[in-house]
C-alpha cells in the first residue's frame, strides 16, 4: 500500500504512492520487469479528504480515509501514517473486519 506519514504536531500529511516494488515475486513470463503482480492502489483526492484504495499482494484488499483535519476522521482510519510507541507505522486498514496493517 502507499506509504502515508501524518506529523502528530504539525498535522503535515505526506503520501508516496509508488507501488513498482509491491511484489518481486510477480509473474514475469509476459514482462520481465513487473514488480508490482496484481498489487493496485487507487489515490483520490476530494476537497480535504484523501481517501485511498486497492489489493494488496496477498489479495487482500485496504482502504482509508483521512480528512485534512484529525479530528474530522473516524477511527480506525485515523491512525493510518502514525508511527506507534514501538516503532511501528499504521500502514492501511483491511476491509471486512477494518484490521490495521
């Protein structure tokens, strides 16, 4: 998934959405180069949300949505770009059970 890095102070969202390394296992019988296998994700940008979609390389599909503002996005979504008191980053959240990665 895209990477998403929120400052918890300055509330400075940044997003890198290159998915050309997502999957070096991919099938590369058709093209040598491929990377990414069936890994996809979709950014869109509405006003002062950005919401973001796709497959992961499992299969599995994630999606969240974060609003400019913090406190206008609904959890778990609102922890996605957050680095954890370990040391760990919130990457997405999986769809069905709303699971963070």
């Amino acid at each position: 998934s895209p990477t998403v890095v929120r400052h918890p102070r300055s509330g400075l969202l940044t997003i890198t959405a290159d998915t050309s390394y997502s999957n070096l296992s991919a099938e590369k019988l058709f093209n040598e180069a491929n990377n990414r296998g069936s890994v996809i994700s979709t950014v869109r940008l509405e006003g002062n949300w950005l919401e973001i979609e796709g497959t992961l390389a499992d299969g599995s599909k994630h999606k969240f949505r974060l609003h400019t503002h913090d406190e206008l996005c609904e959890m778990p979504d609102r922890l996605v770009g957050r680095q954890q008191n370990d040391g760990s980053w919130i990457k997405t959240v999986l769809d069905g059970d709303r699971e963070l990665v």
